[in-house]
C-alpha cells in the first residue's frame, strides 16, 4: 500500500504535477503517518492568510527530517509553526494497492514516485491535520522537534539555512515573502 495527501476531495485517479523537482511526479510514502505533512503547506497557507497575491506555482515547504530508525521527525523552525500550518486545516490520504516506479530517486524513507496516472483504492478524510499529527506522535508513529527544544547550535544552522534559502529564492516572491515575516532575523 502507499499513501498520498492532498486538499482536495474526491480523486479517483491521481495525476502526476509538477513539483520541487521540476518533472511531473506523484509521490507517495509507503507509511500513512509520513503523509501528514503534505495536508498542508506553510508558504501557500502564511501568504493566503495575510492577503499575498500570487498566481505561480507554490514553493513546498518541508519541514521534516528522519530519525536513525526511519522514523519521521517533524521539525519546527520558528516558534508555533506546527499550530500556524496544521491546525484546523482538512485534507485527504489516498490509498492506491500499486504505483509504477518512476525510477527518480528520492533520499527520503519510505517514499516512492510514479510518472504515471494510478488509480485510489480509498479515500480518508482528515478533519484536522493538526490533530492527527499529535495523535501520531502519541502513537510513537512520529517525533516532532519543537521550536523552543532546539540547542543553540541548530538554532544557529536553521537561521544559516533560511539564510541561504532566501538568498536562492530570488525568483520565488511567495517563499521570500514567508521567510521575511516568519524569520524576523532575515531583516538584520
């Protein structure tokens, strides 16, 4: 089985988009719980919110490591971003029994690509992403590296990160727009 998320109802066959990586894929994860963070996106959902008005594609935000065991580790950084993403948001885990593996490799666990249309088994409703993030981390299915839990020294990386993120979003207005007002360093 693998797994997809997505905001909108009522997929039968899932297309291939195009995405961060510039060819037409649909990714999946072979585990639900990894799905999650895909019912939402902090750049799309920060810059509809405060009135932002863009019309391209939207850059993804990923905020999301993996443990030495395979484990997921959702990864806050800046203060309440689990909240400010998730919470009170909807979507949608399809489920399909087979893919036709694209051949792209990813280096994330668990997770694998198809270039071609792959029809849903089923369709779970999520009413709150939130929720079922917390419910995941009670299960021991997730961790989630909290803001205020971060040593200096991955404080000073994210911010050396975002750094370089924003210097390398020149022709990105959305994710420069989100990384001005969700990292006050980046006017410094």
């Amino acid at each position: 089985m693998y797994f997809h998320a997505s905001s909108i109802k009522g997929i039968e066959i899932l297309e291939p988009r195009i995405s961060n990586h510039d060819i037409p894929l649909i990714y999946f994860s072979k585990k639900r719980e990894n799905v999650l963070v895909y019912l939402s996106n902090a750049i799309e959902k920060y810059c509809k919110e405060t009135g932002f008005n863009y019309s391209g594609k939207w850059h993804k935000w990923g905020p999301y490591g993996f443990n030495k065991d395979g484990t997921q580790r959702i990864e806050e950084y800046y203060p309440n971003a689990l909240t400010d993403t998730y919470k009170g948001v909807s979507g949608y885990i399809y489920e399909v029994e087979s893919i036709t593996d694209s051949g792209f490799q990813l280096q994330i666990p668990d997770a694998a690509t198809s270039s071609a249309p792959t029809p849903v088994k089923s369709c779970e409703f999520v009413p709150d992403a939130y929720e079922a993030i917390i419910a995941a981390e009670k299960e021991g299915l997730i961790t989630i590296m909290r803001y205020e839990d971060n040593s200096k020294e991955r404080l000073e990386w994210i911010e050396r990160t975002i750094r370089e993120e924003y210097e390398n979003a020149v022709d990105k207005p959305e994710y420069r727009y989100f990384i001005e007002n969700k990292f006050p360093f980046i006017k410094r």
